[in-house]
C-alpha cells in the first residue's frame, strides 16, 4: 500500500514548564523555563520513533503544518515532513522546539524575568548550543524519549545534532547534520558581528532594554536581517533572480538612493518582514550561539577526538552552492569521523540555492534523506 | 565506475576479505560489493563515488558512503586506517595511477584492483582487425568511453616491480567469469590483483 505524500495538515503548539534550575555553560543559572513545542505523527509504545527536528538562527518549534487560526501559516520545514514525506509521519514522531533564548515562546529575553517581573532583555544569559541540547533533553524527558531514533537539523540546527551526538550518545541514535559546519571561520563571525552591531548601535535598541521604552530597534534588526539573507543566498541564484533589473522598468537610471534595483527591493522587503516578528535580543544570542560553537575546542581543536564519544550514525549532507557553511566544512565533520572510523554517509547536493538549500525541496536531497531515514530501525 | 550484482570479480575479492576486516571501496557504486562483504564476511568499512545516482543507492543499501572523487575521497582517511582498499574496474579511468596505487597503499594494509585486461586475446584481435575493442569488459566505443588509461597485465605488473608494489596475489576471469589458469594475459578479460607495498 503506497502512502499518499502530504502535509501533517492542522497542528496545534504545546509547552513544558520545567522548574530545575539549569546551569549554563556561562556560569549563569537560569531559574525556570519554559518550552513551546510540537509533534507530528504518533509515539509508539516503546518510544523508539522519535525525530528532534532543531532550528536555525531565525526558526521555531513550528516546523510542519499549519494552524487552524493560521491556515497560510506553514511550518518552515514542512515539505520535509509528513505521511509518506522523508520525515515520515507514518512511522516517525516529529518534535519541532523553540530553543531556549528564542521568542516564539519559549523563555527567552522577551520573557518575564522572575527576579524584576519585567521583560529580561539584554540581562538574558547568553545560552549555547550545549545549553540548548540540555533543555531539549529535558523536553525528551518530559515526553518520556529516552533515546532519540534521531536528531536533524540544518545550520545551526545540525550543530545541535553534532552536540547531541556528542554530549549525550546513548540518546541519540541517528545524527543528520545538515549544511552545517563544525566551527565558525573569522569570515562567518564578522559577518555576525556586523549584523550584531546593526542592532546593538540602533539608537532604538536602549541596551537590549527596548521593552519598556515601548519600541524595537527595527532598522537594525532590518539591516542584519538583510545581511544574512545575502549570505544564505549564492550569486548566481542573485543574479538569475534579479539580475540588474530595476523596479521601475521603463523609467530608467533615477540617480538617486531610492529603491532602484530589484534586488534592493527584495532585500528590504525580507529585512521590514523580519523586523516586524523577531526579537533583537534573540537575534543577538542566536548569533552569539553560532560564534561560540566549537566542540573540539575542549579537546585542543582536535575535532575527531571531540566527536570520540558519539555513537550516533551520522548522515552529513552539503549543498554544492552554500558558501555560508561550504561542502568543505562538511567534510570536516566527515573527516574527523571517518578517522574514529564512526559510521557516516555524506552526500554533497547539487544545488543552486546556496545556504538556504536545506530548507528547499530538491528531489535528490529529499531523495537522500527518506533512504537514510528508512533504514533508521525503530 | 559502479558494480553490477553478481559480478565476478567480487567472488574474488570476497574471497580476500578475513571476518571483521576493514574495507574500503572506491567507486562504490551501488554498495553491493560492500554490502556482499558485510552480509557474509562481517566486514566494515566505508564506500567513495562521485556520483549521486550511487550515493542514493548505497545509502538505500545500507552502506556507509562518502561522495566524492577519488582524490577527496582518500585524502580524508588516515594512514593504515583499512586492511583492504578497493578499486574494482576503476583504475583504467583514472589519469594519475601512480597517484592513486600510493595513496590506497597509504591508507590500506594491501590494495584490491581490478581492471580489464586489454592484453586479453579478443583485445588483440580487434585491434588488430583495424577497430578498437568493445567487449562485456570494456563496453564503451572509443568515442564516448571513461577510460583513459589502456594496459595489459604485463604492463601493470611492470608498474608494481617500479613502484617497488609486491604482487600478493592475482586472478584472472574471462569473459564469463570463469578462472584463467594459464597464459592470464592473452586469455583473461579481467584481471584481480591483491598488492602491497614490497
């Protein structure tokens, strides 16, 4: 019987309290926190079907479906997951979670802090890959998982199934680590760091204390939104899209700073939609969170000896076109492993889509991940 | 450069192949080489090709597979990390040979290479007949064919006694994959070598 391929259709979010203090890798504590969350699909009875599904830079816990409220608003990775989609809903159950710091629910700066009963802001911890990897573990407890079938993730979301693999190997089984790169290069952080200072220079930013002044640094925001969406982007996708075409095509050259150019056009209409959801704060510690992450640090830089402990099987996958985290950083990630001599595939996608690839449904990188994750025993 | 079920050489080279030993396989293909060597000698190891139709279907086959050419692909493993490296039917398309017996003996404890013999009489007789050979072994009409590289078993013997590579081991099929047991380099269609470093 074939599956007819779809969407999981209507989808509702949850939330976890967990009152544990958790310790940060800073050395901060962060009292309490909160979790929104969401499945798809059905737990079996011996709990041994689940798929952490973790986010990147700007995503959420809502990652396939829509609401019934919402009906236009569609996960951001919903053509991944679904009956008879690579993240088969039919055999697997799917956990999407907005990670600790984020502001789609989840405890984050926008948050109450319990201490002054107004908003953290800029006095939210700095959290990292690894702290998020501890509250998504406690999320695993609260659903009773014990041992994800696997953890996938793009980005800064494959960080976080790198981290999984290493930090905690008996509850991860699978690891599918998706244009992802094991450590930032100086050019990656000064790309961040740019975007950092938009925000953290916008005189409506007020030290990360906005909240009560009741207005958001949207122009900085905006700007570094922009700066990363060229960075998730490759030149030759830029120039097939837009090209050197002008908004106003029969008025030619207007010799002046307006919006000319349709790539101009595009890029402020990304950063303006951006600017109008997402937090400053979040933004800022998301970004933080990606220049710290370096597993081997700890091991002297050794990355292989870092990615030792993990039992998982890796799937590691790269897009041809993604100069943000290229095939070569990948293949970092499969180097070190292949000389613990763990278990790892890679495939290097052919694509035209840079950075943002992951994210798309390209036949033969959804081709990869549904063989892969057919032979994931449950 | 990808395997077919059943090929000949693969008895061979399973053959070679102790429980529990470490294999890797360039030009993968499929996996089924691997898959064969897994299942009924308890090997492990890993498979290299280029090619995404062959990546896909060695992930389906449950194999580990890294995608890449044959220079990424060795340049990630580290000296002496496998008792076997594997490059079936392959060494024919590849412009730096001496390159790559280095490299699979940097990184494996012997060396299995297969290569069609174009030594092998039929060879011979088209050549001689004025046209360039097209066979089971060598399926390609001279225009459109991956090979670059067209030797005989003497020639790559030759190769080995430079290289100072020893011989461990050979065998030698015709067309039907059936044993060559004498006169290997005019009567064999596809030779097995099983070398190491002399």
């Amino acid at each position: 019987m074939k599956t007819k391929v779809s969407s999981v259709g209507t989808v509702a979010a949850q939330s976890a309290r967990f009152d544990t203090p958790l310790a940060l890798k800073s050395g901060a504590v962060l009292p309490a926190c909160e979790l929104v969350f969401e499945t798809y699909g059905t737990l079996n009875a011996a709990k041994s079907n689940a798929i952490l599904v973790c986010h990147a830079l700007s995503g959420h816990h809502h990652v396939a479906g829509t609401y019934a409220d919402q009906p236009k608003n569609l996960g951001w990775w919903d053509n991944l997951i679904g009956p008879g989609r690579p993240l088969d809903t039919g055999r697997f159950f799917v956990v999407g979670v907005n990670n600790l710091g984020g502001c789609h629910g989840s405890t984050g700066p926008s948050s109450n802090n319990p201490a002054t009963g107004k908003p953290w802001g800029a006095d939210f911890p700095v959290v990292t890959v690894e702290d998020w990897v501890q509250a998504q573990a406690r999320l695993a407890d609260h659903l009773g998982i014990d041992a994800w079938a696997a953890v996938i993730g793009g980005s800064l979301g494959g960080m976080q199934a790198m981290q999984w693999a290493i930090d905690l190997p008996q509850r991860i089984r699978h690891a599918l680590v998706i244009a992802a790169a094991p450590k930032l290069t100086a050019q990656n952080i000064a790309f961040n760091d740019v975007a950092r200072q938009a925000i953290l220079t916008d005189p409506d930013f007020h030290g990360g204390h906005f909240y009560e002044h009741q207005t958001t640094p949207q122009r900085g925001l905006r700007l570094a939104r922009m700066l990363g969406h060229i960075t998730y982007l490759s030149d030759d996708q830029m120039g097939e899209k837009f090209g050197r075409a002008l908004r106003n095509k029969e008025g030619g050259l207007g010799y002046g700073y307006g919006v000319e150019f349709e790539v101009e056009s595009y890029l402020r209409s990304q950063g303006d939609k951006f600017a109008g959801y997402f937090d400053a704060n979040t933004y800022l510690l998301m970004t933080k969170s990606l220049d710290y992450f370096d597993p081997a640090h700890r091991c002297g830089g050794d990355l292989a000896a870092a990615l030792k402990p993990a039992l998982a099987k890796f799937l590691v996958i790269s897009f041809t076109t993604d100069w943000r985290f290229a095939p070569a950083r990948s293949r970092e990630i499969v180097n070190a492993l292949l000389k613990n001599d763990q278990n790892v595939s890679y495939a290097e996608i052919a694509s035209d889509y840079g950075h943002d690839s992951f994210l798309l449904e390209g036949a033969h990188y959804h081709a990869v991940l549904s063989a892969y994750l057919k032979r994931v025993k449950l | 450069m990808s395997h077919r079920l059943g090929r000949p050489d693969f008895e061979v080279i399973a053959g070679w192949v102790q429980p529990g030993e470490r294999v890797l396989d360039l030009g993968c293909g499929d996996g089924a080489l691997l898959k064969l060597l897994i299942e009924t000698r308890g090997a492990r190891g890993y498979g290299v090709d280029i090619d995404d139709a062959n990546v896909l279907a060695a992930i389906n086959n449950g194999i580990n597979v890294i995608q890449g050419n044959l220079d990424t692909g060795l340049a990630g493993f580290v000296d002496g990390a496998f008792d076997h490296v594997v490059l079936s039917r392959t060494l024919q398309t590849v412009r730096h040979t001496q390159e790559i017996l280095t490299a699979m003996l940097r990184v494996g404890r012997e060396a299995v290479v297969s290569f069609p013999n174009f030594g092998y009489w039929k060879n011979r007789a088209a050549v001689l007949n004025g046209r360039m050979p097209v066979s089971d072994d060598l399926p390609y009409a001279w225009y459109d064919t991956p090979n670059v590289r067209f030797f005989t078993m003497l020639d790559f013997e030759a190769l080995c006694a430079e290289m100072n590579i020893r011989v461990r081991e050979r065998q030698v099929l015709d067309e039907q994959g059936q044993l060559v047991i004498e006169e290997h380099n005019f009567l064999g269609s596809l030779a097995v070598y099983r070398i190491t470093k002399g």
